[in-house]
C-alpha cells in the first residue's frame, strides 16, 4: 500500500479519453452535415473560445456558430450528437482497469479541466465518475486550482496522471515533494511536447494508460524500482 494519506489523480482528455479520435469524428461530422465553410468557423470559435477561456468548449462554439449561420436542422442535432456521444466507445484500453488498480493502493479521483457541461458529462456517461466513485474535480486551469484541490481531496501526497508533460512539471514546481508525476505518452500533446528540456521532467514515465495495470506501489513511489513492460 501506498501511504494512507495519498490521492492519485487522473487526468481524462487523452489520459482516459481518447480525445484525439473524438475531435476527429466530429470533424467529419461537422464537414458532412454543415459543409466546409461553416465547419471551418465553427473550429474558428473553438479556438478562440480556447484562448479566451484557456479550457475547450464544444457546446459554446455551437452556439457562436448559430449566430452566424441559418438555423438548420443538422445544426441543432449536432448538439444533440454532441451531448450523447457515446464516450464509454472512445476510452483507451485498459483505462478503467487501470484506475481499479491503483485503487487497490490508494484513492483515487479525477482532476480535469474543462467546461462546466460537456467535460462533466463525458466524464459521467464514460463511466469514469464510477469508477472513482464520484471523486471529480473539473477545473478551469488544474495548475491554478491547487488550492481547491487540496481543500477537495486533503491528503499529505499526490500523485498525478496527465499527458501534458509541461503542467506536470508546473505542478510539481508549485508542490514539490508532495506530487508525484506520472507521464502518459499518449495524444497529440505528449507527441509534441519536449519532454527532455522539461524542468523539472516527469518522476515516472508510462507508453499508454493500459500500462498502469502492471505496475505496483513501490514503482510509482520508488525511482530505483525497475520499470515494468510499457513504464519507465
């Protein structure tokens, strides 16, 4: 076991979730049933919803976009597509066994970002809040939201899961001693990202979710354990 007095957090876009394959269904829906040219402003809004909110909000660029465009049928039931789109279909294998896991050395819990409907939903209808039982903190920014984490989830260490190898290492600057990072090289961030000019780089380093079903206690607080197949 793991200190009784330790939290592990999963992230879930592209840590659980297959986000990537998700942005890409809805690419091809969106050019299918609302054509190029709205398509492309619809991802206009995305981004700059992003850059305003520092989070994605699907539901929101919609609606930006129904301003702009004729309210059409295929335009209102892409919400309806988006909002019972079929998440527990786009989780990577082995992430539900992996939470299990590590649920048998400590608890667990979610900490994500996100906006306040859809990113909570996928995080229900995936079956993800199951499987922490209902421990979930969706966050706008996670690095600035430690505080509250803390306040949620009290505990004398942490360990978190993340593919974003640069707000892990913002995480572990501000925590220090007390987090423990675990890098999971899945999605398109943790492909571009440079993970070796990192400061500092992650504590432990995992190819895919699935790996975290081998792994034991002493690995994800040891650095001198050998890495099973898949963990560095």
């Amino acid at each position: 076991m793991l200190n009784a007095d330790t939290v592990i957090l999963f992230d879930v876009d592209n840590t659980l979730f297959d986000n990537d394959r998700f942005k890409a269904q809805l690419s091809a829906r969106l050019l299918a049933d609302l054509g190029a040219d709205a398509s492309a402003r619809y991802w206009q809004h995305y981004e700059a919803l992003r850059a305003q909110a520092g989070y994605v909000d699907y539901l929101q660029a919609l609606q930006r976009l129904r301003l702009e465009i004729e309210e059409t049928p295929p335009l209102l039931a892409m919400a309806g597509w988006l909002l019972d789109y079929p998440f527990a279909g786009n989780l990577y294998p082995g992430a539900l066994a992996a939470i299990a896991h590590l649920s048998t050395f400590a608890s667990t819990a979610i900490f994500s970002d996100g906006d306040i409907v859809f990113q909570p939903r996928k995080i229900e209808r995936s079956g993800i809040a199951e499987a922490v039982q209902g421990r979930v903190l969706v966050s706008v920014h996670k690095e600035r939201s430690l505080d509250v984490l803390r306040q949620r989830f009290p505990a004398s260490h942490y360990l978190m899961i993340d593919d974003k190898p640069q707000l892990l290492a913002a995480m572990k600057r501000a925590m220090g001693a007390a987090l423990t990072t675990v890098f999971v090289r899945q999605g398109h961030y943790a492909a571009e990202a440079d993970v070796a000019a990192l400061e500092p780089p992650p504590d432990r380093t995992v190819e895919h979710i699935g790996a975290l079903c081998a792994v034991d206690a002493a690995w994800l607080t040891n650095i001198h354990v050998p890495a099973p197949t898949g963990a560095a």
